[in-house]
C-alpha cells in the first residue's frame, strides 16, 4: 500500500514551503525597496528570478519512489511559472506590491484579483473554524478511503473494481479539499478569503456546472482566460469547437506531467482521454435537454452517471502511479 507513503510527504513538504512564504511575505516588499529603486524590473521581479530555478528544478530533486511528492511538484511548477508570467507581462500588475504579486504567485494559488484582502477579524474567525471543520471531515474521509482500498482486495474482482474506483476518486477529492482547507486555514491568519477551489462538486446538476462552476476552479479559470475566451473573441471559433479545445488542452495540460512523474505512456494517454470525453457528453447532456428536467433527483443521476461512469480512465492510473493500482 503506498498511499501514505506518498500522500504524507507531499502534505508536509507543501506546507513547510507556503509556511516559510508566509513568514517572508510581509518584508519582501520591504526589502526590495531597500535594496532596489521602487518601480525598477529589478524590485518588481528579482524575488521570481532568483526562486524560479529553485522550483523548476524541484522534481528532478526527489527521489523517483516518492511517487506522489514528485506529482505534486511536476504539477506545480507549470502552474508556478503561469501565475509568474502573469505578474510580469499583465497590465494589472503594474502597481501591485512585491509581497502581492509573491503570494498571486505562490500561496493564494487563485487569482489575485477574486481574493479579498485586509478581512474583518469575525470573518477570519469563521474563515478559519470553516477550514478546519473541512479539515478534519476530510482527513476523516480520506483515511476511511485509504482503508476501502485495503479491503477491496478481499471482495470478488467486479466488487473490488468498483469499490476502489468510488474510494480513490472520493481520496484523490478528500486530498485537494485537505490542501484547499489547509490554504485557509494560514491565509486567514493572514487576514485573507481566497475562494474555495472545489465548490462542493457532488452537488452538480449536470456536466456543462461540475466541471464550469464546482471542479477545481483554479483550473477552469486559467483555461477559460487562455484558451476558451481568445479562440471565442480573437479566432470567433463556435462554441462548440472551443469547449473541444479547452477540453483537450485540459488533457494534455495533464499528460506530460504526469508521464514526467513516472506514469507509463498509456496510462497518461488514458487520463488524456477521459478528458477529450467531456466534451462528447457537453453535446449529448444539450441535446437531451438535462437543464430543462423538473426533477432534481434525476439531474443529478445523469451528472453522478456521465461524470462517474469513466472515472476508472482517471483513478486507475492515478492510483497506479501512487503505488496501489486497481
């Protein structure tokens, strides 16, 4: 079983580095001043130039069992040098302090522009309770599916199939509600609400809401800003063919990662596929009119059913590379 093994450090190497961020934060703004003029590239981007070869490398610096930690980090650094290179070329940026434009890129891990900064104290009190609650239920949650994957094992192959799927896709959910509620429980000490990544996405009543409203919105809202929207408005692309691209440059945002982390090739081009998938089901949730149903109970048997159907595509290589496949 290697869930633990991979999973644990992975958590505490994430949050050693955003707690040292933390505490350097508030005086890089200051020191940068001290040492540069304000305004300067150099005070604006010297703190990016010197740590982004730190992160980069990264992944190469782990040791190739540490299967989940060395994922986390492959994941991480194109998103890293996303969120840098929007510090340094958008306009928006222009008069955002080092220390904003240091957590836009690192700690905040949402656009700098949807959080809230400078909270009143009662709003950081249940910012903080609520993350924890979410904590702790998911810890919970998590470890329960860490022991239905040990147990599966004894039940007969299709019960055992179907069991590990259900249990891996609600651990591999549990582990990004736990980081998303680990983040909320330091930026609110920070006196910040940065808006949840996952927004409650069992609750989706179709496909076109679980994926453009619930599921991981940091995501969706790089993809929407860099792809949908420019082939929309700059190439006038139909909205169907832009939500196929989007969807496929989702897959492949995912695929060499992960191959990089040490997936094998078809598992990584599997993953890729459920993906390309979605868009498939977009047309034929539109066509027979999903969003027009009365009944809530059945909007939600479709959404459970086209989301959940193919999951095997996403959990069992993910699960594979973490040491325990299906």
């Amino acid at each position: 079983m290697g869930l633990f093994d991979s999973y644990w450090p992975a958590a505490a190497a994430w949050a050693m580095s955003y707690g040292t961020i933390c505490l350097l934060s508030p005086s890089l703004d200051d020191l940068a001043k001290r040492i540069f003029p304000e305004g300067s590239w150099a005070h604006k981007h010297l703190v990016f130039t010197l740590i982004s070869p730190l992160i980069i490398l990264a992944p190469s610096m782990v040791s190739p069992e540490e299967a989940g930690l060395r994922s986390i980090l492959i994941v991480a650094v194109p998103y890293y040098i996303i969120r840098a290179s929007q510090t340094f070329y958008e306009e928006r940026f222009r008069n955002v302090s080092v220390r904003g434009r240091t957590l836009h890129t690192t700690i905040l891990y949402q656009d700098y522009r949807f959080c809230k900064f400078n909270v009143p104290p009662e709003r950081t009190r249940t910012i903080f309770f609520d993350s924890l609650r979410n904590l702790v239920t998911y810890a919970i949650l998590c470890a329960s599916c860490v022991g239905a994957l040990v147990l599966r094992n004894r039940l007969p192959r299709p019960f055992a199939f179907a069991v590990g799927t259900l249990a891996g896709a609600m651990y591999l959910h549990s582990c990004l509600v736990i980081l998303d509620s680990a983040l909320g429980l330091v930026t609110s000490q920070m006196a910040i609400e940065v808006p949840p990544a996952q927004n409650s996405p069992l609750l989706a009543q179709s496909v076109a809401e679980f994926w453009g409203k619930r599921w991981n919105l940091l995501v969706q809202e790089l993809l929407e800003s860099y792809i949908y929207i420019p082939l929309r408005t700059r190439l006038n692309l139909a909205r169907p063919f832009a939500v196929m691209a989007t969807f496929v440059a989702s897959g492949l945002i995912h695929t060499p990662q992960l191959f990089a982390a040490g997936m094998p090739v078809q598992d990584a081009v599997m993953m890729a596929s459920y993906f390309i998938l979605q868009p498939f089901l977009l047309m034929v949730e539109q066509a027979i009119g999903v969003t027009r149903w009365k009944s809530t109970l059945s909007r939600r048997v479709w959404t459970i059913c086209a989301i959940g159907l193919p999951l095997p595509m996403v959990v069992a290589p993910t699960l594979a590379l973490l040491g325990d496949p299906l």
